[in-house]
C-alpha cells in the first residue's frame, strides 16, 4: 500500500530488521542502516510482497554515528584539498570524534548549513578548462553518508551504467560491448552529453529522487547542499543548476538523472554508459540514426544537450573510441591520446634534472605504471606493452646516468640491476592469457 508507511514497519526500521515477518527476523538482521537498506531494496526487487514502497525515514539513517564514520573513512581514502574554510583532512581528523558529534547533532536538530564550495579550474587535453567545485571536509563527509545511504535503493535502477556502480568498472563495458559484438550489433553511436554535471535541473533531479524517497527532510538536505554555492576569487556565485563535481554525492546524483536515458531505447539499440559517456550499439546503420535522434530528444527532455564534437556513428570497421580504448573488429587497444600521454608522464617521472633519489623515482614510476597498466591490460595489448616497457627502461637507464642520449654507458646498466630496484614494467601486469579473444569465457 502506497502512502504512509505502516507502525510495524518503522518499528522494525528503527530497530535495524528488514520488514518481513517473524519467522525472518534473525536472518534478516544486520550490522548497518545502509545494508539494511541494501537487503530490503533487493528483496523489493525479488517481489518482496508486490508493492511498491517509498522511503519515508532515512534522515537519521544518515546521521547515524556508524555511517558518519564509515564517511569519514572514505574520505580520508579519497583525499583531496581543503574547502573555503581551508580544514584540511588532517585538521578534521584531529578532533574526529567531536567533529563527527557536532555533524550529527546539527543534522538532527536540521540545523546543518552546506558552506559554498571552493572552485577550482582544471585544464583539459584540448586546451579547456574543467571547472570543479571542493566542497569543504565536513560537508564531503554529510555527502558521503548520504550516498552511502540513498545508493542501494537506486542501485537496481543502473542497468545499463558502468561508472560509479559497485561492482562494475570500465573493463565490464568493454567486454560487454564485445559481446554485443558477437551478436551483431556492429554500428555505434559515439556520444559524450555537453556539460553534464553542470547543466543538472534541481527541480527535476530533486522529483526523480521523490520516486523512490518520501523523506522531506532528506530531500531537503540534498536540495539545500546543491544550491550551496560557490566561492571564486572571494565572490560568491549562486548555484542555480548543476552538481559540484568535486562532491562524492555529484556521480551518484547524475547516474540517477540519466536512468531516462539508460532506459528510453528498445532492445534493438542497446546503450551502454559510463558517467555523462556512452555508447549506443545498434545492428543497422538506420538503427544508429534513430538511436542518436531519440538520445537528443530524450536528453532535451531533461534539459540536457550532446556535444556535437564528440558525437558520431560508425561501423565496427571503422572502430569506435570509448573509455580511451579503441574498439576495431575484434580488438580493443588504448588510443593513441593515452599512449601519448602515458609516454609524457614517464618522461616527466624520469626527468634528468630531477633531485629525487633512484628508488623514489621508481616508486612513483611503479604506481602510475602498474595503474594505468592494470587499466589497459583487458585489450590486446601484449606488444605494446613490451614497446612501452623498452621506452620505460631507456627513460630509466638515462635518470641514472644523467646522460641525454644513449651510449655504452646506458647498456652496462643490465635489466637485473633495474629489476633489483624494484622497477615494474607493463608487461609484468600480463596474465598468462591475455587479449580480447582469450579472456572471453
């Protein structure tokens, strides 16, 4: 039955116990508000009793001390820069405890306010500018805890999306696209959405979140956090659309506002998407421009745009780029942009100038080496990675030496010296099969 939730079933929220009967309580228990919250979603998925039902109590599910904890952990994990207030993570953790009591009593009293946010100018590839908002420390952890708490429910709505959803990753997308390769689907639509996170209608985000959740003091909360504002160069800037994306709360508010998106195409065209990137495979050439037609007019509907630039259809013959991978026929390898820009890190970790010591410098060589490599390695990938690896050793053997060009000097530094040192090459990520054809099951 729709509308207020029954007594028994808050008793039971209160206490921690999923709504099912008796005889289920003792499975049914758990350890946190966000996996009870998580268990009764699935069981609403499974049929549960049939009906559907909104959320009418969450706010104090999020300013539950162990979610506020489990916030600050993440963000502590995350990192990042300080906010307007100029707290640091460090500062913040100093008085952790008191912290975390001062967040949960102005939440419960409703008397929590969002600071503005610190912007901040990120230069893109292509010469723009990405424009991100930091939210201070305390408010990244009541962002958190939210998420932590709203993202079970709407986790059965991410079908089609690959970003930010637990337990999917970017190499899920590529090898589900292979399998639609399989079955034929050979034409794509190439689309990136024009400004995204900052282009996002409170209003309606703020409806599609009611769908699900009933709590006006919740929706409330996320309203007044999103029109929070911003501060740059000491002027204050109303925030009257879009999601700070600095925020941890901004991906899952935007994978929520796409679901019309994920969901607005028939099983001829199948969307795949990651964050504001996708993908629409069809099987037809004629399939692909009815595709496009209806994403633009389904993004008009949410007061969304593509971006022209970045938008096109092509065959399989032609490849298609997604996700920095490049997708031809029966192979997926890293684009040229993120060979290139792979090679200007290692150059600029290994500089000659540099004052670092050898094993720091490879230290840091290891970590961008093994993370980006542990990023491509799904593709087919095993020549390039041993070319990426003799460029590596080349740039290392010159640290070494302090010599610019490549002499006698450089070869009588052997590989086991440079193994010894710790140093990790591409293809030491390889598993013994590798490849797009040889991993599929």
């Amino acid at each position: 039955m729709e509308g207020r939730m029954p007594n028994k079933f808050q008793v039971k929220l209160r206490e921690g116990l999923s709504p099912c009967s008796a005889s289920q309580d003792r499975e049914c228990s758990i350890k946190s508000d966000a996996e009870f919250i998580q268990k009764t979603c699935q069981g609403k998925q499974e049929g549960g009793r049939g009906k559907k039902r909104k959320w009418y109590t969450l706010i104090d599910k999020v300013y539950d001390k162990r979610n506020l904890r489990k916030a600050w952990v993440k963000v502590k994990e995350n990192g990042g820069s300080p906010g307007v207030d100029g707290t640091t993570i460090e500062k913040f953790g100093e008085n952790l405890e008191e912290n975390l009591q001062n967040l949960r009593n102005e939440l419960a009293a409703k008397t929590y306010v969002s600071q503005s946010l610190r912007r901040v100018a990120i230069p893109k590839p292509n010469g723009k500018q990405r424009i991100l908002g930091i939210p201070t420390v305390r408010d990244r952890v009541v962002h958190q805890a939210i998420a932590q708490i709203i993202y079970p429910i709407f986790h059965p709505w991410f079908e089609r999306c690959y970003g930010y959803v637990e337990g999917r990753s970017a190499a899920d997308a590529i090898w589900f696209i292979r399998m639609l390769i399989e079955q034929g689907y050979v034409y794509a639509v190439e689309a990136d959405i024009k400004g995204c996170f900052d282009n996002i209608e409170h209003r309606k985000l703020l409806r599609t979140l009611n769908v699900e959740i009933a709590d006006g003091s919740l929706l409330r909360l996320i309203q007044a956090i999103l029109r929070s504002g911003a501060m740059n160069c000491d002027v204050f800037l109303e925030e009257l659309i879009g999601t700070p994306q600095g925020s941890p709360l901004s991906p899952l508010l935007a994978n929520i506002y796409l679901v019309a998106l994920d969901k607005g195409f028939d099983k001829r065209k199948v969307i795949v998407r990651y964050a504001d990137d996708f993908v629409i495979l069809t099987r037809t050439k004629e399939e692909a421009e009815e595709a496009l037609k209806q994403a633009e007019e389904i993004l008009g509907g949410v007061k969304l745009s593509l971006n022209l630039e970045k938008t096109r259809i092509s065959h399989i013959s032609e490849g298609w780029e997604f996700l920095s991978f490049r997708i031809k026929k029966r192979y997926a390898v890293p684009t040229w942009k993120s060979i290139k820009k792979f090679k200007a890190e290692v150059r600029s970790l290994t500089m000659r100038h540099a004052t670092w010591k050898t094993d720091e410098m490879i230290r840091q060589l290891n970590r961008y080496v093994v993370g980006w490599s542990n990023y491509f390695r799904i593709g087919n990938v095993k020549t390039l990675f041993w070319k990426l690896g003799q460029y590596i050793i080349i740039r290392v053997r010159k640290y070494i030496t302090k010599k610019p060009w490549l002499t006698d000097l450089h070869r009588k530094i052997p590989f086991e010296t440079l193994y010894r040192l710790g140093l990790v090459l591409p293809s030491n990520l390889l598993k013994t099969s590798t490849g797009w054809k040889s991993r599929m099951p």
